[in-house]
C-alpha cells in the first residue's frame, strides 16, 4: 500500500525532534577544513534523511546506509504510526523525524534537524492500482511532494545536499519502445505513472535551475521478502506457501499477460547511493533488462513448491485489472552498468524462490506460535 509520509507527531516526541539523542560527533557541523574538493562535507559520520523508510526500499537502503556508517534519519508520518515500532526494533539505529510528504514545513523541519548530507526521496502511494481510486492523493504525495522536498532543500539554505528521487518505470508507460532507457518518451498510463512523472521533471528542472545535486532513479519492479502482500510478486509467493500448507485454495488475479522486468530490492538501493557518489548527478535506468510474464512468475513460485501445474489454483477476477494497463516493461541498464558500475546479482528465479522460502517459513511460524507471543 502507499507509503506516504503522514502529518502527525510522533507519540511522546516533538514534531521536530530526532527520536533518539545524535551523539556529539554528528551534531558538529562541517568545518573548512574537511571539506572535499567538490565543496562536499566530508562529515564523519554522514548523514542521510530518507523519506518512505518503513517500506520496502526504506528498510534495505536504511540497512545498506548504516552498513556503511551512516548516520541514518527517517522521515515517518502519523501519531502512533504502527509501523514505527517494527521500525526500530529491526534498525534501532534510525532516528525518526515526524512528518508529511503533503506538509512543507515538517519536510523544512526534517531537512534541519537531521542535517542530511543526502536525502532520499522513497515515499509516496506506491501501489498503482490504489492511483485510480485516490488519484488526488496520489498525485499530491507521489507528485508534489517531490516539489515540497526540493523547495524545502533550497529554501532551507542547503544547495549542498544531494537529492535522490525515485522515479519509476511505470513512467514509460504504453511504451513507445523496447527496452526502455534514459531517452526513451514518457506515456504514462495511470495517476501514479503521471505523478511521477511530474516529480521526474521538478527534479532534472531543480538540477538545471538551481546546480543542485538531484537526480533520479528510473526504477522498474524490485521486489523481495519485504515487499507488501499487495503487489503481484509477494502476492503469489505468499498464496503458494500457504496453499502448500492447506491454509488457502487459490489465489485470484487480474491480468496474466502483463510482463515485467522483475529485479532484487537489495541491489536496487546499492544503485540509489551510487547516483548521489558520481560527481555529477546524472540520471539512470536501473532494471535486469529480462521480461518475465505473470504466467513466468506462477511457474517460478509454484514450481519452488513441486508443483509444475498451477493452473487448478489460480482464478482471474475483474476487480484486479486496471482501468489502462502497462503491458510490457523491460530496461536497458546499461548505462548505470557503464558509469556506476551497477550490475544486478539475483536472477529472476533465485529472487521468487528466496520469496517463497521466506513466505513459507513466516507461516510455518505463525501457525505454530499462539497468538500474542
Ligand atoms: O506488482 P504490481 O502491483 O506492480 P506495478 O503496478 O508494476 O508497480 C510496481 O512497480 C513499479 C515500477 O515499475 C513501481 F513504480 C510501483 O510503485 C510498484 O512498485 O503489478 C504488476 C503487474 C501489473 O501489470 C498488474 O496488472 O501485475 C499485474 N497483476 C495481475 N494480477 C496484478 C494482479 N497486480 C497486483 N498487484 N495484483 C494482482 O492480483
């Protein structure tokens, strides 16, 4: 589901206020004389603001950040966001920053108290199918808050701070052709696609109108075992582990023609700090340039399971096909291949069965602890 930043104060905290005391060293503010030739701080450690942490791209990139020696900071929304506990329990590095990618001033306030020497922009309504039925959010928190963000940057007095904004590939929409690079024409095809879209352009017109560093990643599908049950990937390695277990008959889906260039969240992070390393901000399509169809991936999950003729468990249903769909999507990386040196290292079958595995042992587990414990 969406993964916007929402409005409210952190329970116990101030709006502002990191939830964990900075240790001294970070709080220091970059002197002269370790500054790089490119005028960039070279603080020890640095420090990153992300927004959009709690998902699935968050919680990798938080990771890979404080493997790293980052400081990391997290943008969150809402009181009593539910999704703050698991949150800290699994990285307690994080500091958390109440605020709302739809509210300027909590972004301002964000960009100040974390200090970030990089900010990356991951949240938004991510769930393209929920577009159609809120497009105004979506185009307010995918869309527009990708313009918050970079007006609280530049207003804020920090034209130093590099800016990664993830785009997507859904941006390519009914694609004009294939695969799809840097240079290929934009036709998205539903309000998320346009909505990031728009960010995409706030970004290269920020980068050109004010030489900051922003740039964006054209991401296409990356998923793994944190990605939410509501996209088709851990949709369907879900379904397969609990029909395996006796605990679900079928699983009901839209389109089975669709094809998508399916990649590993894990890798797909590592590319996101590379683009704000370069000593120009450029940006980049990062895919495995392989086409997989719905029908590849049923065969890939099930057969992780045994099981080589799905066909009795699967039913299609209206309510899960889109009012204009992207038929197929595949990148060209090789441009991050050439200048990041970014290559994908999970392949297509290896991440859907590591998504069944891990599916399989997350319902093993639930059946088996009493509930509370
Ligand atoms: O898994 P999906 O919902 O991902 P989608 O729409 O491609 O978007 C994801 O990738 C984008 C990158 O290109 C991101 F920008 C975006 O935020 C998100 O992470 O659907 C994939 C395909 C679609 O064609 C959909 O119609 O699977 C098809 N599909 C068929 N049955 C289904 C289902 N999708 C979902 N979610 N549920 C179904 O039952």
């Amino acid at each position: 589901m969406g993964e916007a930043c929402g409005s409210d104060t952190v329970h116990g905290m101030q709006p502002t206020s990191p939830h964990k005391t900075t240790p001294n060293t970070a709080t220091t503010h970059t002197s002269e004389s370790t500054k790089r030739a490119d005028g960039r701080g070279e603080r020890n450690p640095k420090r990153a603001l992300i927004t959009g942490i709690t998902g699935q791209d968050g919680q990798h990139l938080a990771d890979l950040l404080h493997r790293k020696g980052y400081e990391v900071h997290g943008l969150v929304k809402g009181q009593r966001n539910p999704r703050i506990g698991p949150l800290l329990e699994e990285f307690p590095y994080v500091h958390v920053h109440s605020g709302d990618l739809a509210d300027f001033s909590s972004l301002v306030a964000a960009v100040e108290a974390s200090e970030a020497d990089e900010v990356y922009n991951l949240g938004g309504i991510s769930y393209v199918a929920m577009s159609f039925t809120q497009p105004e959010l979506t185009s307010n928190i995918t869309g527009v808050g990708v313009l918050r963000m970079l007006e609280a940057l530049r207003l804020a007095g920090k034209p130093g701070v590099r800016f990664y904004q993830a785009s997507s590939s859904e941006m390519f929409g009914k694609v004009r052709e294939t695969p799809q690079n840097e240079r290929t024409p934009f036709h998205p095809r539903s309000p998320y696609g346009v909505a990031k879209v728009f960010g995409h352009h706030m970004t290269m017109n920020y980068r050109e109108s004010y030489g900051m560093y922003a740039c964006s990643g054209i991401l296409f599908n990356h998923e793994g075992p944190r990605r939410g049950l509501q996209f088709v990937t851990r949709k369907i390695t879900n379904a397969v582990a609990r029909i395996s277990l006796g605990l679900q008959d079928e699983v009901v889906l839209g389109n089975l023609e669709a094809q998508r260039d399916w990649g590993y969240a894990g890798d797909y992070v590592e590319a996101m700090w590379l683009m704000l390393q370069q000593e120009r901000p450029e940006d980049y399509v990062i895919a495995t340039g392989e086409m997989h169809s719905i029908r590849d991936l049923l065969d890939a999950a099930f057969g992780a399971m045994g099981i080589a003729d799905w066909a009795s468990y699967v039913r299609q249903d209206q309510q899960f096909h889109r009012p204009a769909e992207v038929d197929l999507l595949v990148g060209d990386p090789q441009r991050a291949e050439a200048d990041l040196g970014w290559k994908p290292t999970v392949t297509f079958d290896r991440l859907i069965k590591m998504m069944v595995e891990h599916d399989l042992a997350v319902e093993t587990r639930n059946q088996t602890t009493p509930r509370g414990v």
